[in-house]
C-alpha cells in the first residue's frame, strides 16, 4: 500500500471521528454556558456544589473518565453505545474546561454593564441574556476553538474502546500490512489535516478579538 | 456483573503501589518537556528560517493527538532498530507533546519582559548565551510560573495515557488487575478516585506556590 492508500484507509474512519466530536460538543457547551454561568452567579454552598462538578470533569484524567464509564455503567443497569459514552466523558471534560472560560468572560465585564442594566430596570436574567453573555462571547471564544480542538485530538481514544475511528483503522492497517512507519506517519498527518485549519482559524479569531478589545478600551 | 464495593477497596494498594512510577514519570516528563519547549523556542528567536521551520514543528506538535504521537515513537523507533524501555517511550512522548504548549508560554514569557532588558544587557558586553541565562530566564520563570503550573498538571493528568504503551503506572496497574479478573469497572472506579484526588491536591499546591512567588515577587 502506498502512502497515499494508507491515507485513504485512514480517513474510513473519519466518520466515527467527526461523530464522537460533534456528539461531544453537544454536550460540552451547553454544560460550559451552564456551569459558567452558575458558578458567576452562586454563593456559598451552592457555589461549592457547582465548583465540585465542574472540578470533577476537569480534573479527572479525560482517558480515565471514559473507561471509568465505559466500564462501570453496565454494572448499575445503564447501557449506552460507545459513541455516546465517548461523547459524554470527552464532551464533559472539555465543558468543564469551557465553563471556566465563559466564567472568566463573565467577570472580566465591567461592573458598570450590570449597573447600566439595572438602571434602565432590566432583571437579572435580561441584564445576562441582553447586555453580558454577548460581550462575554467574544473573550470565550478563543478558548472554545482550543478546547474544540483538544476535543478532536481526544477522540483518539475511543480506539480503545472498540470504536473504529481514524486511530483504530490505522491500528488495523498497521497490522494487516506491518508497515508502521507509513502507517503511523500517515495518522500524525491525518490528524494534522483536519486539527490544523482549525489551529488557523482559532489564531485569526484571536487575533481580531484581541485588537477590537484594545481599540475599544482606548476610546 | 454487579458492582462489588468491597473488590473496589481491595484493588486501592495494588494501584497504590504504582502512585510512585506516576509520580517520577511526571517529574521527569515535567522536566522534559521544559527543557525541550525552551529549546523550540530559543531557537524560534535565531533567525528567519529557523522560525518559520520551528513554528510549524510547534504546530504540528500541538495538532496532533497525544496517543497517536505515543504510537508512533512506541512502534516507529524499533523498526529503525531504536528499543528503549516502555518508560522511557513515554516520557519522550510526553514531553515532546507538552514542549509544543510551553514553548508558547516561553514566548509570552519572553515577549513580557522589556526590550530595554536586552538592550541594557548587550551595552555591558554580555555573551548571548549570559544574556539568556542571567537576564531573560529568571524574569521570564516569574511571568510564567502561573500557566507553567497549570501545564505541570496537565502533564500528571496525561500520564494514564502511557498504560496504552505497557508503562506500569497506576491505570496500567488497574488495566492489569481487571484483565486478571475479568472485572473492569471496580478497578476502573478505584483509579479514577486516586486520579482525582491527586490532581487535585496537585493543582492545589501549585496554586499555593504561584501565590508565594507573585508576593515574593512584589517585594
């Protein structure tokens, strides 16, 4: 086999991939925003309580979470597929990584947006939805294109639990052909393929937020 | 097969016993990874074609997965003849994935300090080589002592990763026991507790140091 074969055998499993990716996303923002949120708004015990999901997701091994659920649902009755197992605990920790970012967004704001809000006799939930979550998007969004990107970069796990995406087809291959120096080039540039326009794009996002976020603080 | 809480408990010395081969993989790979990331990024600095040629080494190091770059080095090397230990693999993969991210960090350290320091160190006649060791690093640990922190925890947090290459740290050591056993979700459950109360305890200290070094810094 050609490199170039090699390479096309490995992206048959693109689609696993890509799935696991987009399914992890589907549960990391809505948890960031969620957390995020939360963890700006609570105090006290409520605040310890959110602070402890949101550590649990982060700080755990993100390879140890998966086989920890992957493994130990089915002992108490709850039976998902791989995908949605692998969607989940990947999904969590990078939420969990987002939450703080959406956090730090939330209170790098000036005080004076809330009070503007206040004063024009918005609530709460107004003043959030209208005035800080816009203006927090713009400092979180670069985290999220990273975070996006460790995500896809994660999904190389789920070849260890029996899913056949890019890593395991090269496994296959590797053995079928033992050709590993080929096979395991061609996977390093797969994933540099598909993590790189994304590594670009973060950088130009970054970049414009950055220089909007100076120009608007000197006028 | 229902959860047994009591096999759960009996697995914790076994996996314990590996807590120290966690420990000094990390130190290693820590040290490892500084090392090499400082490197890229000098070398970035020395000239016009050195960093265009390290910027892209940087980036495909930051755009690839982490068990895919572990592959390639565990079975890539011995087809060149190249056998090291397992250990030894997976130190060199760590470090050379997190070298990627400090050397970024090294570059915000560095941009962070003064050109006057450079200037001022040139006009005394100091070598390069001084000017680097004397004048720039010492500033530039104090600027990034915080996201250096934060990259040493991530370090620890990626070592389960090295049980994939037959390294006997503490997820291997769980990996072995359930293969042993057939159980899988009790040793699972147990590594992930041990896991999460060291990083924890981990990030914990490191933030305790990094609020030591900023007063001491305000000296």
């Amino acid at each position: 086999m050609s490199f170039v074969d090699i390479l096309i055998g490995i992206f048959d499993g693109f689609g696993v991939t890509a799935s696991v990716t987009l399914w992890g996303m589907a549960y990391a923002v809505p948890f960031a925003l969620i957390f995020g949120i939360l963890q700006h708004f609570t105090t006290g015990p409520a605040r310890v309580a959110v602070t402890s999901i949101i550590e649990f997701w982060r700080s755990s091994p993100v390879i140890v979470l998966l086989f920890v659920f992957y493994y130990s649902l089915p002992t108490v009755g709850i039976t998902l597929s791989g995908i949605t197992v692998a969607a989940m605990a990947l999904g969590l920790n990078i939420g969990g990584y987002g939450s703080q970012a959406v956090r730090a967004a939330l209170q790098s704001l000036d005080p004076g947006q809330v009070e503007a809000g206040k004063a024009l006799g918005l609530r709460r939930l107004q003043i959030l939805v209208l005035i800080e979550l816009p203006q927090a998007f713009k400092a979180m969004t670069p985290t999220f294109i990273n975070q996006f990107i460790q995500l896809i970069k994660g999904t190389a796990l789920v070849s260890l639990i029996t899913l056949s995406d890019m890593t395991f087809r090269a496994k296959e291959i590797s053995q079928l052909q033992y050709d590993p120096v080929r096979t395991y080039t061609a996977l390093l540039v797969a994933y540099f393929i598909v993590c790189y326009p994304a590594t670009i794009f973060g950088r130009w996002v970054e970049k414009r937020v950055a220089v909007k976020g100076r120009s608007q603080g000197e006028i | 097969m229902k959860f047994n809480l009591a096999f759960a408990i009996e697995t914790l010395p076994v996996i314990l016993s590996a807590l120290w081969t966690t420990i000094w993989v990390t130190i290693a790979s820590c040290a490892g990874a500084a090392i090499l990331g400082f490197l890229l990024e000098i070398t970035r600095r020395s000239g016009r074609v050195m960093s265009y040629v390290m910027r892209f080494a940087i980036d495909f190091v930051r755009s690839t997965p982490l068990l895919v770059q572990l592959y390639f080095l565990y079975f890539v090397l011995p087809f060149y003849g190249i056998t090291l230990p397992a250990f030894v693999v997976g130190i060199m993969g760590l470090s050379i994935y997190y070298s990627g991210y400090l050397a970024e960090v090294f570059k915000a350290g560095i941009d962070g300090i003064p050109n006057g320091q450079f200037e001022a160190a040139q006009s005394l006649g100091l070598k390069r080589f001084d000017i680097v060791m004397f004048v720039i690093a010492p500033q530039m640990l104090r600027n990034i002592a915080a996201p250096m922190g934060n990259y040493f925890v991530s370090i620890l947090k990626a070592t389960p990763y090295l049980a994939v290459i037959a390294v006997p740290e503490m997820l291997g050591e769980a990996m072995e026991v359930a293969s042993d056993t057939f159980r899988y979700a009790e040793p699972m459950l147990t590594v992930g507790v041990v896991f999460l109360v060291l990083a924890v305890t981990v990030a914990h200290l490191v933030r305790l140091m990094e609020v030591r070094l900023l007063k001491s810094a305000r000296r």
